[in-house]
C-alpha cells in the first residue's frame, strides 16, 4: 500500500485547488490521479503544433468572477492578462451582439432603440406573461424575450445544443442566457475578467508542483484505489461512475464535438471571422459555434485554427441535462454519496452541475476550510 494524507480522483481545478490546500497550508501528503494523459481537467490548454497557436482542447475557457477571494487566490499562480469578452451571433445572415441588447433588437427588427427605458418598453411588449412562473426553458425564454427573439435565437440554439425542445428543459437553461437593456456587448458583468498570460496549464503546473504532491497521470482511480491508504479522499469524477457497481441508471450528459479547422495563410494578424466566438443558432446550419483562438492574447501566426463545435449525446460529459428525471436520479445517488466515510464528493461531476471556473475554485476553497477550519491571515495570502 502507499500511504496519503489526501487521495484525489481528478486533476481539474477542484482536484487541484484542494491538493494546493493540503500541500501548502498543512503541509499534507497528496497523491492526485488522472486517468487522462494530461492535468488540468477540461481547462486545459496547449500550443497547436501546425499554427502556434494557443487553444483549449475541450471548448473556449473564459475567466470571469465576482468574487475578489477568488482573484486573489489565482493571481498566486499566473500573470493575467485582461479580456472583455464579446460575441456575436449570425442571424438572419446579419452579426448581432450575443447576448441580445439594443443593438441586436434594432438590426434584427430595423429599429432605432437608443435609451435603456425604450428598450424595456419594447421588451415588455414583446414579454408573454404567465400567471405562474415559467415551468420550462420556453416558458422561461417566452417570459424574458417574447416570440419574435425566441423564434429566432432561443428556440433553435437550444434545439441544436440539447437536442430537447425547450418545453422539456428546465427554466435555469433559458434563465442563465443575460438580455440586456442597454448597449453592453459584454458576454459577461464581472468585475475581474482576464486570460492567464501563459495559459490555463501553467496555473495547473502551478498548482501542483509543490514537493507534497504526487501527480499520477493515466490512471483510473478506481484501478488504483485497493492500493491506496488514504485518511480522507476527494472525488471529482461523475458521481454515476463512482457507484457503478450498484447499477443504477446513468445520469445523463450532453457533449460536444470539435472539428478541428486550419485557414492557411491569412497574415500573421489575419483572422477568418470578427470575434473570438461566433454563435450560429439558427437551424440553417448544423453546429453551435466557430471559436478562433488567434484572436486572443494578441497570438500571431501565419495561419489561423477553427474550432466547429456540434453537441451531441456521448463522449466527454460536459453539460448536465436538467430535467426532473436527472435530478431525481442525482438526489439517489447524493444519497449514497452522503453515506461514505471518509470521502467528499467535489466539482462539476460529482454535484451534477454546471460551474463556471470560479465556482469550482470556491468550491473547493470552502470546502477545504469547511473540513479544517479556516486558517490565519498571516499563513494564508487570500484570508
Ligand atoms: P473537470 O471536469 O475539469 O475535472 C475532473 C477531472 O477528473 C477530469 O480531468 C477527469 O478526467 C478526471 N476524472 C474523472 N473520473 C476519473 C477517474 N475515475 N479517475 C481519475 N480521474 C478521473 N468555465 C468558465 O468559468 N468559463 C468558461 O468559459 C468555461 N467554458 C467551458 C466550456 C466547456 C465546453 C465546458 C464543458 C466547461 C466550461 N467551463 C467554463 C467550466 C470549467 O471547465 C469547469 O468549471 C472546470 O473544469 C471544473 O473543474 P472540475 O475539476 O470540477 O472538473
């Protein structure tokens, strides 16, 4: 057996934070293992050998939070480089601002919109009103945008990304989609929003090269966990996976393809579309999103590289799929969860549910002073 203080089942940003804790505050022993060849979960990032270019291998990662802890603590581990992120999708042929403000209502509907109090005029003429809060993502959408906005944007992007019609989703799918009543054409309102400089691998190489952690790449953990002796274990893969054996059903996921995409000599600043992202929802067109990476961090190279992104069911799990048969499921297996001694169920997988980044870092953070209280300012730069 090869005894630790701390085993964890993951090298995402939970599983990561949570060995930085340990190694660092208390000095702990920490084995962290990965069953893919690389650390840094779905946050990881490489340099694309034919371009030079920097690009995320599971899909676009923007930094984004509200919460200055948070800040604080990833400053400890990259330079940052600030980044306001803007999309626009292709509708009707025409760019427009995502997520929708004034200026995407004028061009779609040939309007001169220009105060915030016009706009929420417009939008609550085109708003349904229900006596009852929204039920699903199209009552949910209806209630926010109307049908105009709906039928083109809401309802075939969510077709496209889920494969459901909106009636069978939750509310919280449309609910989380910003509308805005000005002119901001920011994707997001936080107050810190930034790319690390180098990359979101270096923070995970940073992370983790404390002395105290050992880093076990290709390795499922439950194929190594009989010769493990652990005081305390944190998983962070899919909660379904770690209660196989009982049989249950699986939870179910929605994922994401990739095609990869190179456009050959474009200039070394040349780009094949306006912004980093461009949304597609409209039905015309079989993927979500284009993401060129040449646009961000200022990166030149001779040609630039596409991402074509296409849900689909199976491969990575990626998105949880909130419908009441899924929760029910989770809440079996939170359960069951509840009752292993000795381990914490931690991140995106294990609590079925979308985090963004700073979520799961804050997560992880609390969690770790939650189980050893937390500690003093003078030992800790982000108390
Ligand atoms: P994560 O999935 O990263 O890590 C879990 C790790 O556990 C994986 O590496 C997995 O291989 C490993 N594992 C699973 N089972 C195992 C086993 N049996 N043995 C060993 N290892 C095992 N957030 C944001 O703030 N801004 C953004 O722009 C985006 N964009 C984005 C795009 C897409 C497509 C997705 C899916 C997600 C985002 N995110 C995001 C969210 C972000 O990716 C997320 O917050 C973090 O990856 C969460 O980290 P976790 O460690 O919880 O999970």
């Amino acid at each position: 057996f090869q005894e630790y203080d701390v085993c964890i089942a993951g090298a995402g940003l939970s599983g990561a934070v949570i060995a930085e804790r340990y190694a660092s505050q208390l000095n702990q022993s920490v084995v962290i293992i990965e069953k893919r060849n690389h650390i840094g979960g779905n946050c990881y990032d490489y340099i694309d050998e034919e371009t030079g270019i920097r690009v995320s291998q599971y899909g676009a990662h923007l930094f984004h939070t509200d919460n200055s802890r948070v800040w604080k603590y990833v400053q400890l581990f990259s330079d940052w480089t600030k980044y306001e992120h803007e999309v626009v999708g292709v509708v009707n042929g025409k760019h427009v601002p995502i997520p929708v403000n004034i200026e995407t209502v004028n061009t779609l509907f040939d309007l001169n919109i220009t105060s915030t109090e016009e706009m929420d005029n417009w939008l609550s003429e085109e708003q349904v009103k229900y006596d009852h809060e929204p039920k699903n993502s199209e009552e949910m959408a209806l209630s926010r945008v109307g049908r105009r906005l709906y039928e083109l944007i809401f309802h075939p992007y969510t077709i496209k990304q889920w494969n459901k019609e909106p009636s069978e989703l939750g509310p919280e799918v449309t609910a989380r989609i910003p509308v805005r009543n000005n002119h901001d054409s920011r994707y997001f309102g936080d107050p810190f929003q930034a790319l690390p400089t180098s990359g979101y691998t270096a923070i995970f190489d940073n992370l983790l090269c404390h002395p105290n952690i050992d880093v076990r790449l290709d390795t499922d953990y439950f194929k190594v966990r009989d010769t493990l002796r652990c005081k305390h274990t944190y998983f962070t893969g899919p909660i379904d996976t770690y209660f196989a054996h009982l049989g249950y059903k699986k939870l179910e996921y929605r994922s994401l393809d990739f095609e990869r995409k190179v456009v050959r000599d474009t200039g070394e600043r040349g780009t094949f579309q306006p912004k980093f992202v461009v949304n597609h929802p409209s039905a015309g067109t079989d993927f979500t999103r284009i993401v060129e990476y040449k646009h961000l961090l200022n990166q030149t190279s001779d040609h630039t590289i596409l991402f074509v992104e296409r849900s689909k069911d199976g491969g990575e799990p990626y998105y949880p799929v909130p419908n009441e048969e899924n929760k029910a499921l989770y809440r079996r297996y939170q359960g069951l969860a509840a009752k292993e001694d000795n381990v914490t169920f931690v991140g995106r997988l294990a609590n079925y549910k979308y985090f963004n980044m700073d979520q799961a870092i804050i997560n992880a953070l609390e969690l770790f002073e939650k189980d050893n209280g937390v500690l003093s300012q003078e030992k800790d730069p982000i108390a």
